[in-house]
C-alpha cells in the first residue's frame, strides 16, 4: 500500500471492511457456555476483531480475505464481501454466517442451508459497542465489558488530560482531482474527536462528504490527521502541499488499524491524542 498517491487506497466501502486482527491466543470454548453455533462465518475485519477480544474466536471457521487474525487462529478465506465464496461457505458446514452490512448472496445462502443471517453496522461508536452487546448476548461466553471500557477510558482520560481544545478534520481519501474524502457526521471519527473534547472539522451533512482545497481553507481545521493504512507520510504530506496547503498542521496516522472500528479503538484514541501535543 505504499503507493497511496497514485490512488492505491481502497475504496471507502471496501476500506470500512478492512482491520488487522489483534494479538490474542485463540481462545477455547467453555465447556458451560457451549453453544451449537462453531462455524461462523464472518465478513468484516473489525467483527471478526471483536470475536477474538470476545473470547469467542473458537466459533470462527471462515473470515474474509481483508481480515488479518493471530496466527493462533486458523480459519478459512471465504472471499470477500463483493465476491463471497458461497461453495466453500457451504462445504465447511457453517452454523452462522455475520455480515457488515448487507449481502443478497449471502442472505440468500443462509436461507438455503437453514441457519442464521446476521448484519452489523460499524458506523459510530454506539453502533460499536451495540454489536459488542449483541455478540455477548448471543454467545454467553463472550466477553467485551473489558474493551467497551477501555474505550470509554481512554476517551475520558484524554478530554481531562488538559490537552488543546482544537478543531481536527480527520482525511481519508485523496482524488487526483483534488476532491479530498473527510469523515464526516454519524461517524466513530467524529465520536472520538468530540469525545476528546476537540471539535470536528467537517461539512455539516453527509457521512463521508468530498470538499476541494477550497473547502479545506474556508472550514480552517487547526489540524488535520490524514488517515492512510501503510502510506508513505512523506508522499502524503508532499502532495498536500502540492495541493497548495501547508503541513505545518498536518499529521499522517499510517498503522493498519486507522480506519477500523474494532478491537485498535483504544491505541487509535491514543495516536490521535498525541497529535495535540
């Protein structure tokens, strides 16, 4: 992903399914909270995410291709959210199929096999942590207080750490043209930014609005953190200037983890935190 200026960024939709897996041994079921339900199959790296910080990692016998899971957790590559494996999905037996969003092939399958059709939606942090509290409602065994916490924490500790109350338009996407993608309203960026105390920099409607250079100047962000999984920061701040801006205020966040609302939210919260400093 190093060539993130000749637009080897994903898609915003396929960018919104892609998350790095944690850093969890696979975890082995209880023998009190047993469930019939072993071979889920999961589409979407920050849900497969929180069945490993769940605990419930067992339960998984297919993920999709963008999700990356410890090497502890051996499981099958079931395509991708466009382009699904329906045979493997099928062969393997599976008991469930989870779902960011909504696949017609996939609702389709899981009528024809007779098991479950979940959907999930990751756009804010309430939706976050609602999927947290579906999956331990669901599973017994499954536990994410721990990470709902760590996420409330975090956020409280930096709004009363006496860190700069500034504006802060959170970038994810550059356009040849110029047209740059912000995340806008009803998203977990915005969540975050107003959680720390700061304000968010954004059109007031559309959820992931383009505004040109223009725009960027008259909104007048006192920073701007570009988003940008595996990205060359050099590159990216050499093309905001290229764009006629300065970089003065400018901060590239450029781990795997950026633009996913899984199990990374605390240490995101942390890594924007510091951009005030």
């Amino acid at each position: 992903m190093k060539k993130l200026l000749s637009l080897s960024w994903l898609s915003i939709s396929a960018v919104l399914l892609l998350l790095t897996g944690c850093g969890k041994s696979k975890s082995e079921p209880s023998s009190e909270l047993q469930n019939p339900d072993t071979a889920a199959v999961v589409f979407g790296p920050s849900l497969a995410e929180l069945f490993v910080a769940g605990g419930i990692d067992y339960r998984l016998a297919a993920v999709d291709r963008f999700t990356i899971l410890p090497d502890s957790v051996q499981v099958q590559v079931a395509g991708d959210f466009l382009s699904p494996s329906l045979e493997l999905i099928y062969s393997l037996g599976t008991t469930s199929i989870h779902v960011i969003g909504t696949n017609q092939s996939l609702v389709d399958l899981a009528d024809r096999m007779g098991i479950p059709y979940y959907n999930y939606s990751f756009d804010t942090l309430d939706d976050v942590f609602e999927v947290c509290r579906e999956l331990e409602s669901r599973y017994p065994d499954a536990e994410l207080d721990e990470f709902i916490f760590s996420v409330e924490h975090k956020l409280d500790s930096v709004a009363g750490s006496g860190l700069p109350r500034i504006s802060i338009m959170p970038v994810i996407y550059f356009q040849e043209d110029g047209a740059i993608t912000v995340a806008g309203r009803g998203t977990f960026f915005e969540d975050i930014i107003t959680g720390i105390g700061c304000e968010h920099a954004a059109p007031e409607t559309g959820t992931y609005p383009m505004v040109s250079v223009e725009g960027v100047m008259e909104m007048a962000p006192d920073i701007i953190i570009v988003f940008a999984p595996g990205a060359d920061s050099e590159e990216i701040l050499n093309r905001w200037e290229g764009y006629g801006l300065g970089t003065d205020n400018v901060t590239v966040l450029n781990g795997d983890h950026v633009l996913m609302p899984g199990s990374h939210l605390p240490e995101l919260i942390v890594e924007i935190s510091r951009c005030l400093e």
